[in-house]
C-alpha cells in the first residue's frame, strides 16, 4: 500500500504547467529575449563535491545537468542556454554524479528534463536505491523540444550529502561531428540532459495544492479575446537617431506621449496591453527601490508604469506587464553581477530574493490596477538553471492583486512550475492552434489556460529605423482577420506584438502604418466598430 501510494503521488506530480499551443513544423518561433552573448560553461568551475546542493525541506528542488561531477567522455554544452545541458553518453562508463545535501532521511521522487531522438535505457542510483527506465520518447511534433518525463520509484537519501549517479548502461548513442557540442538546451541529435528534479512525494502533492489556491483568473482574456503586446527594449531603436534606447534611457521615458500611446491601442481594440517592464536589459521605467538596492541608475523618477495603467484603465483597456530577468542585451553581464545571477555559485539564494523584492514592490505598488505578469521570459533556458522558487515570485506578483494572472516561459521546452497560469511560449509569426495533446493531467505542459503569443511584424526595432518603417505584416490581411475569429471562437487569447519605436512621440507613427491598418480590420470583424 505504501509503495502503492508513493507512485500515486508521483503521477500527481505530472500535473505541471505551461503552455497550450503549438507551432506548425515548418517554423521556429523567435525568441524576443535571444541574443548573441559570449557565455560558456565556465560558470560551473567549481568541483561538485566541494559544491553540493542543499534540497529545500518540504519542497522541490532543481538541478541542471552540468552542476554535477562529468566521468568519461560526457560534456556539457556551451553558449547561453546550452551550458546547462550534458550530452556524451556513449557508453556505460559515461556519467554524472550529483552531489546533494538532504535536510532529512526521506525517499525522494524524482523527475528529469531531456531531449532525446531515440529511446535509451537510464539508470539513477544513490546508496542502494537503484532505478531503471527506459527515457520518455517524443511522439509529438514540435514544441516542447526537450521534456519532462517523471521517473517510476524513488531514491532513499540519507540526511546530510549523499552521490546520485546517472549513466545509460546499454547506450546505443554514437559520437558524429553533428552532435559533439550542445548550443541549445533543445534536441541536437543525441541524447541530452539538462536537468534533475528531487522532491519526496508528498512535498510534490502538497506544492501541486498550493498552486491551486493561489491560481490567478483569465476569464476576463476570453472575453476580451484579443490583446496587443508591446516590447519597450532597452536594445531598440527610436524612429530617429542611431543608439539603443538604453543608451538615452531616461530621455526616452520624459519624452513618453502616454495620451498618444494609448489614442493608437484604442485604435486596434484591443481588450489589453502586455507592456514591457524589462527586456534585454534590465532598466526600469518607473521608480522601484527593490531594482535601486541591485543596481542604482536603472529606474525613473517618472512613473510610467503608472500613468499608461491609468490612461488604458479610464479607456476600458486592462494592463499585463512583460518581464525578463536582463539575462541579455544591453549591459547584461553588469546587471547579472549585481543580481547575483550566478550559475556556479554555491548559494544561488540572493538572486531568487532579489527577483522577488522586486516583483513584490512593483505588485504593491500598482495592485489590482495590474491584471499580472502575463509574459515572464526566458524562465526555462536562463532562469530555471538558478534553481529559482517558483512560488516565492508567484506570490510576490500576486502580493496587490490574488487574482494576477503569471506566465513563466517555457522556451519551447516543458513546464517550469505549477505556479504558472498562463501558456507562454510565443510564436514568432505563426498563427496557432490550440493542440489539446500536450495540456492537461501528465502532460508535458500540464493544466494552464491556453493563451497565445505573436508577432505582426517583428519584435522590436533592432536596426536604426531612419525614419522609414521595415517589414510590414507577414501575412495578408485576411489571414490575421480569420485567425482571430477562429481563436475567439475556441476561447484561446491572442496577444499579438506590433513593433514600436523607442521614441514614443506624436510627430512620427509608432507603429507600422501597414500593421496598424490589418489591426483595424480585426478590429472590425471582432468588436464591430467602424
């Protein structure tokens, strides 16, 4: 009975969240937060052993692959998001041994992320815990390109610092010039993991239950049915001048037309605004004395944040806010000092306290004027790796406003927490549908409400714009008008990002003409205004 209920509690597990669509084969989404920045795997320098991790009591804790010990011919990969990720499984003698410290004896469940192109025999063993199972095959196309598979059993850890070792007794994985690197922390070819999850069973049931009582409402994004999404970069370009607006940051926010931001929203009738608050650099546009304690000069006197809540709110428009913790772009490695955002620290503790004072300062200080966090990006390939506490940020969001709904970014991989609300994985330019096999209980994306995430044109201005718009909509008209009413009638939100320029002024259009135009259209078929 006891084994019968420790599995039972396991499967419970398997309930996790995230997104609920998927991208047609043919075309790979673009990340808005991804950009060419020179990182390795030097970040896990120090030796394991020296290092273990402390498992949270009661709790669930995340490990990736390349914080443990590398035996034989395992490698871990490079760049930004493939560093995390360990590949080089061609024999038995190939492993990794994970050192933790346990706060008790206990039988932990465990679960892992990987990527695999075929199926392979895995083993974990810690003491005289031993299990083996075959790895989870993808039998679905596309997204997510590496998973979550919950493995059968559970490990005895005894209090204090134990060893788990992981290997593939009877790999059939062969070496090719192809797969000798990871760049990504996606499917290259050969099998890969990128992480391992330990929690006892009942701490995984009991987190499940906590997600429940405190998930947010989006209702009223199904009635509303379609809204716009505006990055604000620190890395864009203004309709005029040749420098990143991060570079005259605090010119571009005194300069801020609020009344004539909000004239052009209104125009698209859209039923909200997902406004960036960060993105590819971490500089504020409003006053935050959580953001001033990391790193002072990276906010405003001036609130903007606010003065854009009120003038959408007194027009019917409610406000999501975009996030990313500055994991790139302008003057991240700075930024990421100052966070404490370091991946082969021993105590990675300050940079999820600091995330949370200031998501919590900005909660209480908007409150229920802000409808959440809509899009937190890059949760998966940058953030998941500092082992975050999903529940400490989800709360601090909903600290103003209980019903707030979160998005925590899956990268085209699986869930990062229960404590997700919203599917947040964008499109690029596809146009989506709702794939009702990877939502819902043990699936990879779990129970989450099912939004989407596009662009008409492009993300952001990346080039200075010489006072000329560059690619207009990548579809015609009528594509976008019948997407919308197909979304709308299957009561799937869409949040579509039109490029805007940094200089938000009344003397130049902010948004392509083109785009605009396509928005009126929708505009017409779904609310019936002329």
């Amino acid at each position: 009975m006891k084994k019968h209920n420790t599995i039972l509690l396991v499967s419970l597990f398997a309930c996790f969240l995230s997104t609920a669509l998927t991208l047609p084969a043919q075309e790979v989404a673009e990340d808005p937060g991804e950009t060419a920045l020179p990182q390795t795997g030097d970040y896990y320098r120090a030796d394991p052993a020296s290092q273990p991790v402390k498992l949270r009591l009661n709790d669930l804790t995340t490990i990736v692959a390349a914080r443990a010990k590398l035996d034989g011919a395992v490698f871990e990969g490079k760049g930004l998001t493939g560093q995390h990720g360990v590949a080089g499984f061609y024999s038995e003698k190939d492993q990794l041994t994970f050192y933790v410290d346990a706060p008790e004896a206990d039988d932990y469940a465990l679960s892992i992320i990987l990527a695999s192109p075929a199926g392979q025999t895995m083993e974990f063993k810690c003491g005289e815990s031993v299990i083996t199972t075959p790895s989870l095959k993808r039998t679905w196309r596309g997204s997510p390109k590496n998973w979550r598979q919950q493995v059968p059993g559970v490990l005895h850890l005894n209090e204090g610092v134990n060893q788990i070792t992981f290997r593939l007794p009877e790999s059939t994985v062969k070496p090719t010039k192809k797969n000798k690197e990871l760049a990504t922390h996606r499917d290259q070819g050969q099998f890969m993991l990128y992480s391992i999850e330990l929690g006892t069973p009942s701490a995984r049931h009991e987190q499940l239950e906590r997600a429940k009582e405190i998930r947010g409402d989006s209702s009223w994004m199904v009635e509303g049915k379609y809204g716009l999404f505006i990055h604000f970069s620190a890395n864009m370009y203004g309709w005029k001048g040749d420098k990143k607006r991060a570079e005259w940051f605090q010119e571009s926010i005194d300069m801020f037309d609020v009344q004539h931001f909000a004239d052009q929203v209104e125009r698209t009738g859209a039923a909200w605004v997902n406004f960036t608050v960060t993105h590819q650099g971490f500089y504020w546009p409003g006053p935050n004395k959580a953001v001033d304690a990391v790193m002072p000069g990276r906010t405003t006197e001036r609130d903007l944040l606010m003065e854009i809540v009120d003038e959408l709110d007194s027009r019917g428009i409610a406000t999501l806010f975009y996030l990313h913790s500055g994991y790139n772009g302008f003057e991240a490695a700075a930024w990421r000092d100052a966070l404490a955002a370091d991946y082969g620290a021993a105590d990675v503790s300050k940079f999820n306290d600091n995330m949370v004072a200031i998501l919590r300062e900005c909660s209480l200080r908007y409150g229920k004027k802000i409808k959440g966090f809509g899009y937190i990006d890059g949760c998966l390939m940058h953030d998941y790796p500092l082992d975050p506490h999903w529940e400490s940020w989800a709360r601090a969001i909903k600290a103003g406003n209980p019903t707030a709904v979160i998005g925590f970014s899956s990268n085209q991989g699986p869930a990062v927490s229960p404590f997700s609300d919203l599917s947040t994985r964008d499109g690029g330019s596809s146009l989506a549908e709702f794939n009702s096999d990877l939502v819902g209980p043990g699936k990879q994306y779990g129970i989450i409400d099912p939004a989407w995430w596009c662009y008409m044109d492009t993300w952001i201005p990346k080039k200075p714009m010489s006072e000329k718009w560059g690619k207009g909509p990548r579809r015609p008209t009528k594509a976008y008008v019948q997407y919308f009413k197909k979304m709308a009638e299957k009561g799937v939100p869409v949040t579509i990002n039109l490029s805007m320029t940094a200089d938000v002024t009344d003397d130049h259009p902010i948004f392509n003409p083109k785009c605009m135009a396509v928005m009126e259209e929708v505009r017409k078929a779904i609310r019936g205004k002329e």
